[in-house]
C-alpha cells in the first residue's frame, strides 16, 4: 500500500494533530494545494490528506473509519494522545478473539476521522 487519505477542514490544524499528538514525521508538504504527507512509523506508507475541492469524489472530512495503526501497548499510546490534546473515541480495551488477545482504542483527528489503535498477542 502506497498511502491512506483522508479529507480534512483544516491543513494547519490537521499537521498540528498528526505531528505534534501524534508524533509522526511530516514527509511532505504542498501549501499552495492544502496537501501534506506524513511517514507511518515502520512502513513504507504514507498518511495523506487535503482538503476536499468541490465535486472531488471520496468520503466527506470526519467520515474516515476503519484505518489501524498497531502499537504494542494501545493503553499508553490513548493516554498520550490525550495527554497531548487529542480525543479518545474508545478507550482502550483488552479482548478474546479468534486472532488472539486483542488490545485495542479509537482516537479521533480533529475533524472526527477516526483511527483503531491496535495490538494482538498471538497464542
């Protein structure tokens, strides 16, 4: 996979959430066209977005759901986030699954796209 985009309301504020709460690494910006990139830790992936131009297909800013980041404790990386300023959807919880012991929360963009924090623990 190449990248995952998403539509935002407002770059600067969304480079301020995927920066500073997030922490990740912005790989590119193009002001003149509302566009940034950031790196995803370990992956060759980029997390895109911009602001939707009228008639632009795609989901609406705030619609964006289903997208995982794994971390090894989901627990502490939501009370970071929101000890940086960010909004915890679903806090974390610790499950049974036929994939194994699953930790896992919900943490909310500015723009109420939202992103499943995730760790499995195998057998």
């Amino acid at each position: 996979m190449e990248a995952v985009s998403v539509h935002i309301r407002d770059i600067e504020r969304a480079r301020k959430f995927y920066s500073q709460v997030l922490g990740l690494k912005e790989a590119s910006f193009v002001p003149a066209a509302s566009r940034a990139a950031f790196a995803i830790p370990g992956t060759t992936t980029l997390l895109t977005m911009h602001i939707m131009g009228e008639g632009e297909g795609g989901r609406e800013p705030g619609t964006v759901s289903g997208v995982v980041f794994s971390h090894h404790d989901p627990k502490s990386a939501c009370e970071e986030i929101r000890r940086r300023g960010g909004s915890i959807v679903d806090e974390p919880t610790t499950f049974e699954s036929p994939l194994g012991t699953q930790s896992r929360g919900v943490f909310a963009d500015p723009d109420g796209n939202q992103f499943v924090i995730r760790h499995i623990q195998k057998g």
